[in-house]
C-alpha cells in the first residue's frame, strides 16, 4: 500500500482501508461489508473530439455509480490529466457515504475525463463535454444519476452537459445536473455551498475546542471553488489567511491575505503569481506551517506518511476529497489535529446540489437565505452525530463520519435485500 510523494496512494484502496476500519462499529456482517466494497456500476468512455486544427483526439471518460441505494446517485464530474478508474471509483462511493452522512436521499457517484483542459480551447471544452455527456446519456437523468462540477469543471460544463441531455430528450431537463447557472435552474448558494459549509464546520470545531476565531488563522491549499470560498467564509469569520496555494506555489503573508483581493488579482491575472505582499512558499510548505486551521481543497493524498508529522495546525478541514491517506489520519491522531472529515466538512456542495435538484423537479426557487438556513441545519445536525459517534466508541472523526455513513447505506440496503 504505497503512500508517500514518489507513488501516491489509490484512493479506491484508501476507501477500503477506511471501510475496514470502521466495520468493526458497524452492525454488519461480513455479507454486507463485501456489497458495499463493489461498486454498482462503472462505465468507460471513448470521447472523439475534433480538435481546432481539425486532427482528431480521443479522450477517456468515467461515469462510476457506486450505490443507488438510497436514491438517484450523485457526484461530481472531473476534468484531470490523471484521472482514472480507481480514482473516480473511490470519489463515487466517498459520495455514496457523504450523502448518507448528511441524510439526503442520494446514492454515490463520480465521472472524469482524462484531458488537461487548460490545454483545451473553450470550443474543445464544450465539444467534449457534449460528446461524453451523449456518451453516458443512459446512465444519467434526474432519477438515476445527476452529474455536478468538480476539479477543472464548472457551471459553464454543466450548462452544456444539462443542454446536451435536454437536446436528446427533446425537452429541457434542468434536474440532470447541478451547479447550473441560476439563469437556467441553477440554485442560488450553490457556488459557494462547498466553502461555506466547510467554515460552518470550522465553527461547530472552534466552539468545541474553545477557539476563538476572530484572530485565529489559516492555510488554505487550492484556490478553485472549494479553496477560494473557504478563504472568503473565514476571512468573514474574522480568521487571518496567513497562506494560500494553488497548482503552480503558494504564498505567504504573515499578517494576512485578504482573499477578496486575491480573487480579483486571479480574475485579472489568470495567476495567484504577483500578489502584492506576499512571500513564494511551496505546496509541501504550506501544509507544515504553523496555524490552527489547514485547509486542504485541491486533491486527494496530499498528506501522507511522509509530511503528516509536519503538521502543526491544530484543526484539519477537508475541503477536498481524500486529502488524508489512512496512515496520515494515524500520525495526526497522534499528534492530537482535530480532522474533520470530508465526508462531512465538504458536505455543503451536495446539500445545496440536493436543494438545487428539489428546486428544479418543483420548478420553485428559494432565495440565499432560506439555502444557508437549511444547509446550516443540516450540516450542524450531521456534525453533531459524528462527534457524538467518536466520543461513543472513542475513535477519530473520519471513522465516526464513516460509521455513520456506511451505517445508513447497510440499512437500507438490508431493508431492500439483495435482488432478486
Ligand atoms: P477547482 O478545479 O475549482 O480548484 C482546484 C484548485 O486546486 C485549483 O486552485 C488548482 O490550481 C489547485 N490544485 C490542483 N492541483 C494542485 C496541487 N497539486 N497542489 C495544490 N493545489 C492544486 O476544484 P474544486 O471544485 O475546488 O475541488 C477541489 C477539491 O474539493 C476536490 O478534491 C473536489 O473533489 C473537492 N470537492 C469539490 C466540491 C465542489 O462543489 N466543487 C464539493 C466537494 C468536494
């Protein structure tokens, strides 16, 4: 089981590692241990696109579904050069158990192209992105599986993808996707769901170890969806973002980025590169330095066995999938970091994608306010259980979450039995 910077962990392997941590809380038998280790269904693309210069590249997509148990399954779509099977496989029953964490009535799933977008032109982009949505056509739909964005997509990809589907079945069907523009059935709340929810679970945290965080301060790795809206909600929060990072280096600034301004400076710039102020550190840097609150929201196993000693945050929030391998998760347990898992810390996206879908199968809106409120409820409900669950048997958050978790999708699975 490799996990260290020269060959990164599978993460299909780092979720059954954790699934054979938490069985031992688990009401289950061994029956039901091995039904949940498989995935529903996996299905392997060829996607032909014709490129600007008019040659011809053939690209390979994802669309896993891991359970649809509990509900129709839901999970995000990535763009990424190192996408794979049992990548997306992993990423898919993460959701399967996030979903039964927060206690909405979706199963789990994941898709992926493998293709490196910023190499793409915008007409590439969507080419693609039409030609593997007709290319999963049946396995998708508002009743089976419901694609939203994730790494390298956004809510241009699903404006398309919910218009590709729409154009197949004659008729617009605005609940295949979620993190759609609001002008086309998209959920207010929505893009900054993910971020927001993970600083409502940085509160329920603060308050519980007595962290005052006004003043307090943060590491924020990645500055995409997740990352940049979790810097924002902290930032509000009166927290100081002493670092922030993204694919090409961090950076550095003691008395404090204001990521407001860095988003502007991004937006102009196309480059954290050249803000003001600020010192170059790199990405293993920013996941050693010393504050008390480390964000992780790029990718998964980005603290392994060999820089998990060097955290010295005293909480973890996942904004990312996976960003912990199961030996990282030991060395911090030891070392006392308050993790909170990402099955529950970015929970927030598929709440709000799940409010987003109710909207749309309703065609009735609710305004921000009304989705914070809810996702709020929930998210503190959720958290409240985990914490509840580790004191109970003593064990870390990310198995706590995943009890929780496995535990209602085993339930549901032995009210329904096995078919036929
Ligand atoms: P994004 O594409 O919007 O942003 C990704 C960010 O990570 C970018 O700033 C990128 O430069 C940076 N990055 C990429 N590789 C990196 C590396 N090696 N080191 C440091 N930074 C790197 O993606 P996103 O939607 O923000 O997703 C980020 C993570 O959050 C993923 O793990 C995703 O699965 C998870 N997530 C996303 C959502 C959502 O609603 N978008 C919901 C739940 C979880």
């Amino acid at each position: 089981m490799p996990d260290n910077n020269a060959q990164k962990m599978n993460p299909w392997e780092m979720v059954l590692a954790q699934v054979d941590k938490a069985q031992k809380y688990l009401q289950c038998d061994q029956n039901m241990i091995e039904f949940l280790k498989h995935p529903e269904r996996a299905l392997v693309v060829s996607v032909p696109v014709r490129m600007d210069d008019g040659k011809l590249r053939v690209f390979k997509g994802y669309r896993v579904q891991h359970s649809t148990v509990r509900g129709p399954a839901k999970g995000g779509v990535r763009y990424h050069p190192e996408v794979n099977l049992d990548e997306v496989t992993a990423l898919a029953a993460w959701m399967t158990w996030k979903c039964a964490v927060m206690n909405i009535p979706f199963g789990g799933a994941k898709g992926g192209v493998e293709c490196d977008p910023d190499e793409l032109s915008p007409g590439e982009l969507e080419r693609l992105t039409r030609r593997y949505t007709a290319d999963i056509f049946s396995f998708i739909g508002p009743d089976r599986d419901i694609p939203a964005p994730d790494v390298n997509t956004n809510d241009q990809t699903m404006a398309w993808m919910m218009d590709t589907y729409s154009m197949q079945v004659g008729h617009s069907v605005p609940g295949v996707v979620t993190g759609k523009p609001i002008a086309i059935g998209g959920s207010e709340g929505r893009s900054d769901a993910t971020g927001r929810g993970v600083v409502y679970m940085v509160i329920e945290t603060a308050k519980k170890l007595g962290l005052k965080l006004d003043g307090a301060t943060a590491a924020v790795q990645g500055f995409g969806n997740v990352g940049s809206s979790a810097a924002r909600n902290l930032f509000r929060e009166g927290v100081k973002i002493v670092a922030i990072s993204d694919r090409n280096g961090g950076y550095y600034c003691s008395s404090g980025i204001n990521p407001y301004e860095l988003q502007r400076h991004f937006a102009e710039n196309r480059t954290l590169s050249g803000f003001p102020g600020c010192e170059t550190i790199t990405n293993e840097e920013l996941i050693g330095l010393k504050c008390d609150i480390l964000v992780p929201a790029a990718l998964e196993n980005v603290i392994d066995r060999e820089n998990a000693d060097k955290v010295r945050a005293r909480i973890v929030a996942e904004g990312a999938n996976g960003p912990v391998t199961p030996i990282a998760d030991e060395i911090l347990k030891g070392k006392g970091v308050f993790v909170i898992p990402d099955i529950l810390a970015n929970a927030g996206g598929v709440t709000v994608s799940y409010f987003e879908w109710v909207q749309d199968l309703q065609n009735y809106f609710w305004n921000e306010a009304e989705i914070n409120n809810k996702l709020r409820q929930i998210m503190v409900s959720a958290f409240k259980k985990v914490m509840a669950i580790a004191e109970e048997h003593q064990i870390d958050n990310r198995t706590a979450a995943q009890v929780l978790g496995i535990g209602k999708v085993a339930e549901a699975v032995r009210l329904r039995g096995i078919y036929p």
